[in-house]
C-alpha cells in the first residue's frame, strides 16, 4: 500500500540527498483527487517542491512551462494518457525525467511506457519507500547528465557547480543567491525567467519578498558581471516578462 510517511531507516540517506537537493521541483500528473493529494502531501514532506495537475494537456502544458525536476506521471487520464504526455515531452525537446505511475503491470504496458521515453516505471499499489528511493535515483542521475556548467561571459569565466567566478583570472565575489539565480536563467537557454520563477525557485516558498527584490539582484549582478550595466549585454531585459541570459558562445560543459 501507499503510505505517507517514510519508514525510519531511510532517513540518513533521505536527508544527505534533501541537502544535495534542496529545492528540487516535482510536477504530479494524476486524474485521481486522493492519490494526487496523498503524493503531494508524501513528497511535500521530504522537502520537494510540487506542483500538480489532473489531467494529461494541463500536465503537458505545465511540464514545458514550469520545467519541473522530475515527472511523476499517471498513464490512465482523461483527455491524454501519460504514454502520449510522455512521448510529446520528447519531440518537444523536454529531457525532464519521468516516472510514470499506473495500476497497469503488464510487460507490454512497461515496454510502451519506456518506449514512450519514461525513465521508470512504478506499479501501484506501491510502498513510500519504493517510491522515494526512485525519485532520489533519477534526480541524482539527472544532476550527473548535467554535469558542471561553465558559463563565459566575454572575459568573466563562471563554474556554477563550484561557485567560483573569475575575470582575467582574478576572483569575483558572487553570493550563493547571484549563483542561483544565473543558474536559473542557464538552464532556461535562453528563454525569458520571469520574476515569479526567480521568486519560486531562489527564494522559495518561506520567504515573502517581492518582485522588486528580483530587480535590485539583477541590478547588483549586473555591477559585477557587465561592462557596462546601463547597456547590458548579457542578461537582458525581457520587458513585461523578466530577464534572460544571452547565451550566444557563453554555455559550455567541460
């Protein structure tokens, strides 16, 4: 059966990936009101961050919107079975790993499922533990794929795993939340990052600042990494929208 709360002996390795993951973002795709409440509530306890939808077109429209950490993801849904959720994530580009969530246990149901490009598979009825440990193992997968992210800007070189920022190899003093929120806008390549995104996934949930707080980061992150703040030619202005990275010869992974 599907239990809320953790069994206790997970608990060292729980909290030692919750560190390494503090705020990783998990959409549920489920039609049914108390499963998708009973998983919210379960993964909301760990630690991650949800979001949810009930049904297979609001999930796939949300999916490429909000590009979530990992999918957790029904196949039975009116509307849109979770094979062809899936499997238009795919053509969309979306790397986004999936788990897919059915009562459907039969070999050839897994089989359409991966070939639709899940990750994994889990049949209900399933513990909490089982459904915990695949989470952390595709999230920590994924954060190996992605591997250190170097951004160049002009002559400012930035590890983003390491925190470490140089310009003509002298040190810039960057804080934890300036790193954050270039990763952000990284991992958006290229797209606009709105200031509610900033809010929701640097911030986070505890604190109440406002969209004006995004504003003065970007100002001060501008100081340090642009020649010339007033004319940026890095992270730009997207005017109603918020701001994004001009990525042009500037992401590289070693």
């Amino acid at each position: 059966m599907f239990r809320l709360v953790p069994a206790a002996s997970a608990e060292t390795e729980r909290n030692a990936v919750n560190d390494s993951l503090p705020k990783a973002r998990i959409l549920i795709v489920e039609d049914e009101l108390p499963m998708r409440r009973a998983l919210e509530d379960c993964l909301s306890h760990e630690g991650y961050r949800i979001m949810t939808a009930s049904d297979g077109p609001d999930g796939l429209e949300k999916a490429l919107q909000e590009k979530p950490d990992l999918l957790l993801l029904d196949v039975m849904m009116p509307g849109m079975s979770g094979f062809n959720v899936c499997a238009s994530l795919r053509q969309a580009g979306s790397l986004v790993p999936v788990l897919m969530l059915t009562a459907k246990g039969q070999v050839n149901d897994r089989v359409q499922g991966l070939d639709a490009g899940a990750d994994d598979y889990l049949i209900k009825p399933f513990s909490t533990e089982e459904l915990l440990a695949r989470i952390r193992a595709l999230l920590r997968r994924k954060q190996r794929s992605e591997g250190p992210t170097i951004l160049n800007l002009g002559n400012i070189r930035i590890d983003l795993a390491r925190q470490e920022a140089t310009r003509k190899g002298r040190t810039l003093e960057l804080t934890a939340r300036e790193y954050a929120m270039l990763r952000l806008l990284a991992q958006a390549e290229g797209s606009p990052v709105s200031r509610d995104q900033f809010l929701d996934q640097v911030w986070g949930f505890t604190a109440f600042p406002s969209t004006r707080t995004v504003d003065t980061h970007i100002l001060q992150l501008r100081k340090k990494l642009e020649s010339k703040p007033d004319e940026p030619r890095w992270i730009q202005t997207v005017h109603g929208v918020g701001y994004r990275l001009v990525l042009k010869e500037t992401f590289t992974k070693p």
